[in-house]
C-alpha cells in the first residue's frame, strides 16, 4: 500500500504566550483535529508580535510543509499586526477585503465601523476568507497558509472552516504497551526494534509505577507486527509485566 504523507506546522504568534501570561490551548485541539483527517503536525514555532519573527517562521515553514496554521495577532489592537506580516512575506498587497469589511458592517451597524474595527477587515490582496461565527472577524488564507484566531473558541470555529480545504493523507494509528518495568530494563530491547522499523515512532514515558510504549505510524501491518514482536520481546523478560494494550 502506498503511504501518502501531508504535513503541516504552526506558528502561535503572541508576546503574551512566551511572557507565561497567557496559556496556549490551540497545539491540543489543532493536532488532534489533523490527525483525524490524516495531516501530521510536524513542528511547532512561537514568536512574538514582531515583523521580522512572523515573516522568517512564515516563509520558512510555508516551504517545507504542505500546510502552515498561525494563531493570533488578528485582533483591532496596535500590536495585532500578523496580517500585515503575512502580506510582506507573501510580497502582496496589504488592503481591505471588501466582502470582510461587509461582514464587520453587518454585524457592528452601519456607521459604527471604527478605525479599530475597520483593522480587521485588513489583509493580503489575494487572501481567501475563513469567516467565523462569534465576532464576524474573518480569518484568511493565502496559498497554503492559514491564518486563524489566537482566541481558543475562534481558533476552533475558524479552524472547522478550513477542512474543506485540506487535503489529508494516510491516517496515522498508534498502540500503547502499559507495563510495569522501569524504562532502563528495556532501552536495549526497544532501541534494537526501533532500528528494525524505522518507519514506525516509536516513544516511552515513564509514571510513578508504570511505563508506556508508544508506537505510531501508517502502515498498519508493521505497526502491527513491531507491537507484537516487543509484547514478546517484554514477556520474556517478565511474564506478566505487560499490563495492558491499547489501541487507537
């Protein structure tokens, strides 16, 4: 079977998230929404309200995955200031988005578009709307990048619009080993299987009392076949220290 690979990166934007101010809860809800259409979010970049930071991560990332999601600094304030970043790495113009500034109007009245509020209708020339159903503030995309909302319910709302426009990949399955061994007695062991079977990640995370084997990857069968052989590999060593295996 033929694996299909689509990747994708974000870039959080917000000098309140690298102050600690601010917790970001948009990694969770991303990363778990991609990989439920077979997208895999390879990297992760946060960068202040500052030009020259958004424009490098942008051009960066935009290059080497299939898909770039930004959150934050889309709002009305002085240091909101991610689409004008945007339009200059994309080299385009930064204006009104008409169909935007309707949005805005419709849902302000007419007339009560400030210079604050009128900000948000701002973006690239060729940005394609992603509207959002809570404050009428549009997010957009711009070929393969999407640039949504830093707030978590915005972030979701707009993030949901944009699934039509992805196209997803090979579905990544995983299975966990709950054991009771410590990871030192099987490091060995694990990282000989891991040699074995590149194209499978393979992690452990260690608890008070137990640890966890993690194995993920897209081809089912020898995701499969490197579960079992560790199972083996496991009860070998202790009988009955394999408390449990899930899969997901």
């Amino acid at each position: 079977m033929t694996q299909k690979t689509i990747t994708a990166a974000l870039i959080i934007i917000g000098d309140e998230i690298l102050s600690g101010r601010t917790k970001d809860e948009n990694l969770n809800f991303l990363a778990v929404g991609l990989g439920e259409i077979g997208v895999n979010l390879k990297e992760v970049r946060v960068v202040i309200d500052g030009e020259e930071e958004i424009i490098e991560a942008v051009n960066a990332l935009r290059k080497k995955y299939d898909y770039v999601f930004t959150s934050g600094g889309v709002g009305p304030t002085h240091d909101d200031i991610t689409s004008a970043a945007i339009a200059k790495a994309f080299d385009d113009e930064y204006l009104v988005n008409e169909e935007a500034k309707t949005i805005l109007e419709n849902y302000y009245g007419h007339g009560n578009l400030n210079e604050a509020r009128l900000k948000m209708a701002f973006m690239p020339s060729k940005a394609i709307l992603i509207q959002n159903e809570i404050n009428a503030a549009s997010g957009f995309k711009i070929e393969n990048v999407f640039v949504l909302a830093g707030i978590p319910k915005i972030f979701r709302i707009m993030f949901e619009g944009t699934k039509t426009e992805l196209q997803g990949g090979t579905k990544t399955k995983m299975q966990e080993i709950k054991i009771t061994l410590t990871e030192s007695v099987i490091a060995k062991d694990f990282a000989n299987l891991q040699q074995k079977y590149p194209q499978i990640i393979m992690g452990s995370y260690p608890s008070e009392a137990t640890t966890s084997l993690v194995f993920r990857g897209t081809d089912y069968e020898i995701l499969e076949k490197s579960v079992n052989e560790m199972i083996l590999i496991l009860k070998n060593l202790q009988s009955d220290c394999v408390l449990a295996v899930v899969k997901s």
